[in-house]
C-alpha cells in the first residue's frame, strides 16, 4: 500500500483527485488530501474508503512533517511561494514531490540535494507551465528527428470561458485564481527573441503590444509575452533560434480593456487606499482620473479613453466602474484588490457556464530546403463547475505524473520538468484519452530568410 500526501485542494485540484481516486482500489494506493475547507475535500472523496480529508495548517512545518514522513509522494497544490519549503522536507524524508508550478531560482538551487537523496522533484507539469512544454517538445524532438532546422517557435496558452457561455463585451470570465488575473505581467519586463533580436516590454506596454492570433471554428484570440521566454532556449535545446516567443492569450476586448486600468494605476498592489472601506465603484474609479470641475465620472472617463477608444466604453458600463454601490470598498485594501472585487462580481462563471482551456503553438522551420509551418492547437472544454477545464488540463498530467513515478516508470531524479520523452510520451499519450488532444496542419511557407 503507497500513500500519496496531498497539500491543498483548491480548484484545480479536482480532477487530479479523481483520477487517483479512481485508481486506488487498482493501484493500492491511500491518499491523504489536506485542505482548510474540509468539507469540500469529503466532498470530492465520498464514497471512497480509499482516502482521508484532513485539516490542519500545511504551511506550518510541524503540522506537515509527519504526514509527508509516511507519504511515499507528495503533491503540493499549494502557493507556489511554500513548495520550496516543501521541498526541503522531501529532501531530508527522501520522499519524492510534484508541483505544478514554475522552477525558481531557490528551487532549481536544491538540484543537486535532491538527486543525492534519490528522488525527484517534478514541477512545471500541469497545464501552462506543463502539457505547453509536453506538446512543444514532442514536435521540437520531431524536427530534429528529421534533420530540420527550426527557426521559430512561439506558444501561446489561455484560460477562457467556453464560446456558448462568452455573453459579456470583455469575452472573459475568471476560471483561475482572479488574483492573479488581476496582477498579470506585474512580476517584470516580458523578454522575448523575435529574428534574432532581443525584445522587451515593460509592463505598462504589455497589454498594448499584442500578438494576433486565428484558431479556425474558434475565432480571433490576441497574445501578450509572457514574463521570460528566453530562459526556455536552454529548457527547449533551442540555441541558435531566430524566434522565441512564450504568450498568454485573451480575446482582443479583454487586453484593450485591461490597458486601460493599467494606464490609470488601477491594478497597483503595492498601497492601501486611504478611507478605503468608504469607496464606491465610481469613487474608485473617480480616485485615478483627474479633477476637472464641472464634469461628471463619466465624462471624464470618456475624455481619458480618448476617442480612439471610445468603443471600450460599454466594457467599463457593463462592468459597473460607475456604479454607487455602498459596499463595495473595505478597510486597507489596495487598487488592485478593489479591482478584483469589481470584476469578479460580474466577470465570475455562472451556476450552468463552462470554461475553455486553448493552446496554440507555431513552428517555423527548414527541412530539405523547404520553409515549413507546423500549427498545432488545443482546445478543451470543462464539465462542470467542479471538473473545468482548467482542472483536467491542471490535474491530469500531474495525476498521471504520479502513478508514473509510484511505479517506478518515471526514474530521473532531482529537480526537473516534462521535457524528456520518456516522461511526455506517455502522459500526452493517455491526456489523448481524457479529450485533451493537440490537432496539428503542416504547411509549406516562403523560404525563410
């Protein structure tokens, strides 16, 4: 019997339970899911005697210790800011770990004490980072396989609400963390290689300099960078590349719209508001825009827009940026958690919506002096409010992950990610069989230059 520790529940947690769930009984497998909102953990595991919810503060060492000493993996779904910590803990327990989030620096630093500890510390390996990186390299290693010679790579990945249910102007809806939504691209300049030049946007650009992208029976999406793509040159074996370009994508009114709040200092987390807990959503708004006598909110916010844009106005009006409403402000709280607050009143998935999970990845390359063009797509669309897309496409590789290293499958060990076939082959292989499929076109170009 394998027990297999899990550090918080959250949303995109779900499916990855239930894979597991379902193939304890076959596996000989007991999990243990640790989570603040127990009820919804026992939720998730009814009926399965196969596992336990458990509450207790995983971020505190002593808590947790015995837990992952008597786990033989562990995953943790929790901030990415605490899996080092969590790390440091398999380490010393000689327990191997999954995370699906970025490799950071204090991270990649413990390489070398987890490969003498003989266990492996998989990270990046759930959608984005994740089955982006999976995907990628199946046609990278393709390429090279052939003895082409690739020149340009970009990838573009997004959450998104599903086409049936897009029925608001912005064509958004939250299906991760709003927070993070709220705050993205605030980490730094993107950095990006386009023909080999070096490329760099500063956040107040970012939203504004847009990539344009149509997936056919899906429509118009547009892309802005992600923070870094040039470290994934080394990550990818990709020296020498003339493009590398790493994206998120939205619908065009979505990144127009932001801009503007990125323009006006709206999305700023770094003070509190003063008399915050007093504001209204206009007064937030009024708070950014200049005093001009004798205009209203609204037609100094039209003057700001400009009247370029001024076809971005019914965004902000369906939005309610000019609502009155009394209770909208609270005591400390930043520009950027007002924001939130106003956009996750209107822009949340109803009781009946489903999201959209899309992936789109563009190769330019030389193969028997020939320009190719390899185009290849995801697009998926959730079950539910509990099993959404960002769930499956989150939680399955990380599941599968899993059982390949409980079975001795997956052997590499230290700190690493999804790149290497013997690890993407079979997870992209069996994602193939839960709807998660990549449909790939190769075209033949102009010759590169």
């Amino acid at each position: 019997m394998k027990t297999i520790l899990i550090l918080g529940a959250g949303l995109s947690a779900s499916s990855m339970i239930r894979y597991l769930l379902n193939a304890s009984n076959k596996e000989g497998w007991q999990l243990r899911i640790v989570d603040r909102d127990l009820s919804r953990v026992e939720k998730l595991i009814e009926g399965f005697s196969s596992a336990k919810a458990l509450a207790f503060n995983a971020l505190q060492r002593e808590e947790r210790i015995g837990e992952i000493k008597n786990a033989d993996l562990v995953i943790s779904m929790l901030p990415a800011r605490f899996h080092v910590d969590i790390a440091k803990d398999c380490i010393s327990l000689r327990k191997n770990l999954i995370t699906p989030s970025y490799i950071s620096d204090e991270m990649n630093a413990l390489d070398q004490e987890a490969k003498a500890a003989g266990i492996v510390i998989m990270n990046e390996i759930g959608v984005d980072p994740g089955i982006d990186h999976m995907s990628a390299m199946k046609i990278i290693d393709h390429i090279k396989e052939i003895g082409g010679k690739l020149h340009s790579f970009k990838s573009f990945c997004g959450g998104l609400v599903a086409e049936e249910y897009d029925d608001n102007p912005w064509r958004y809806k939250f299906t991760w963390n709003p927070r993070n939504v709220v705050l993205a691209g605030k980490g730094g300049t993107a950095m990006f290689q386009d023909n080999h030049e070096f490329k760099y946007i500063p956040y107040n650009r970012l939203f504004d300099r847009l990539d344009r992208i149509t997936i056919p029976n899906h429509g118009k999406f547009v892309g802005y960078p992600n923070r870094d793509s040039l470290s994934y040159k080394k990550t990818y074996g990709l020296d020498g590349i003339a493009t590398l370009y790493r994206g998120t994508l939205r619908r065009p009114n979505f990144c127009k719209g932001f801009n503007v709040f990125i323009e006006l200092g709206m999305t700023d987390d770094s003070f509190p508001m003063t008399n915050a807990a007093k504001l209204r959503p206009r007064d937030f708004l009024n708070a950014f825009l200049p005093y001009i006598p004798n205009l209203s909110v609204e037609q100094k916010f039209k003057y700001f827009l400009r009247e370029d844009r001024m076809y971005l106005y019914e965004q902000f009006e369906w939005l309610g940026v000019f609502g009155a409403d009394q209770d909208f402000g609270f005591e400390g709280a930043t520009p950027a958690q007002l924001l939130e607050k106003l956009m996750v009143r209107k822009m949340s998935l109803s009781e009946d919506d489903k999201d959209m999970l899309v992936m789109y990845h563009e190769f330019e390359f030389e193969h028997n002096g020939k320009a190719k063009k390899i185009v290849s797509s995801m697009i998926n669309i959730g079950e539910d409010q509990t099993y959404t897309a960002m769930a499956n496409t989150v939680g399955l590789p990380i599941a599968i992950g899993a059982k390949m290293i409980l079975n001795g499958v997956l052997q590499e060990k230290g700190v690493t990610l999804p790149i290497n076939k013997e690890i993407y082959e079979p997870i992209l292989s069996e994602l193939s069989t839960h709807g998660i499929v990549f449909n790939e076109e190769e075209l033949e170009i102009q010759q590169h230059v």
